[in-house]
C-alpha cells in the first residue's frame, strides 16, 4: 500500500513541477527590428555552387596534382576572398592547410569536359608557405603557430 501512494504521490509532485515549468516558459519573442526573411524565385544567372571547389584538386600549369580545397573563405559581402589548400601528407597526414587567394587559382576545362583548378605555384612553394589550423572554438583559420582560443564561439554574422 505504502508503495502504491509513494508511486501516485511522486506523480503529482512530477506532474505538477512539469505544469509549473510548462507555464513559466515562454517563446523566444520574434525579431521585429529586422525585415521579414526572402525567398528567391530564382537561382541568380551569375552565380556558381561551391561543389565546383570545395573538397576539388588543385594542379600546377604541368597538370600535376599540388593539392586539394579543404575550405572557401568567403567575405561579408558573399564574395570569396579565398581557398584554404591542403597540400602534402599522405592520408591526411603531415599536410598543411594553406591560404590561396582566390584570384590565383584559374579553372580550365579538361578534355572530358571536367572543370578543374589550376594554380601558377609548385607543391614545395605551396609546402614552403605559412600554414593555418582551423580553430573550432573561434570557427576560423588561424596561423598554424598561434594557440587555440578558449571558450565559445563568436555570434554568427
């Protein structure tokens, strides 16, 4: 018997801690500073995916493989400013993630008609450049050197 009234009490006392909660929490109020959210109806005629980039290979003017985009940096205004570029290691490791301006890199087109890139530089010039790490904690690049920041991430942009 005694278990039968500590099981129905311990309910109530659940269930009316939940209602308590319940009541007490509220929705996030919606942003009335800030205009309503667009939809496009359209995919801009200019623009490109960054598949056609990210996770590609990078070549060097004699066709040889120098390296692959880990990642695309991309500015404020939407533009892409730059490439950061794996190169050397096997499997992974012993590479270096390098920062390549976007404006080095030119995509030509192969005889099957796969795009590809293709970068005015060696391996050993790209193995020779100052190497970053991306930092979880701040989500950006940093120099390969510089210690890793502490703490939560920035607010998004």
């Amino acid at each position: 018997m005694i278990g039968k009234v500590s099981t129905a009490m311990l309910l109530a006392l659940t269930v009316s801690v939940s209602t308590v909660n319940a009541q007490t929490l509220t929705a996030p109020a919606a942003n009335t500073q800030a205009p309503a959210a667009k939809v496009m109806t359209a995919v801009p005629a200019e623009s490109s995916t960054v598949t056609h980039w990210y996770k590609q290979n990078v070549y060097d003017p004699g066709d040889n493989k120098i390296g692959e985009v880990m990642d695309v940096l991309v500015n404020r205004d939407g533009k892409i400013d730059a490439f950061i570029v794996g190169v050397g290691g096997f499997l992974g490791a012993g590479e270096k993630d390098v920062a390549v301006p976007f404006n080095d890199i030119r995509f030509t087109n192969k005889n099957n008609n796969k795009w590809y890139m293709v970068m005015n530089t060696t391996k050993d010039a790209l193995k020779a450049a100052p190497g970053f790490k991306y930092d979880r904690n701040s989500m950006a690049w940093i120099p390969e050197n510089a210690p890793r920041t502490t703490g939560s991430a920035p607010p998004p942009r």
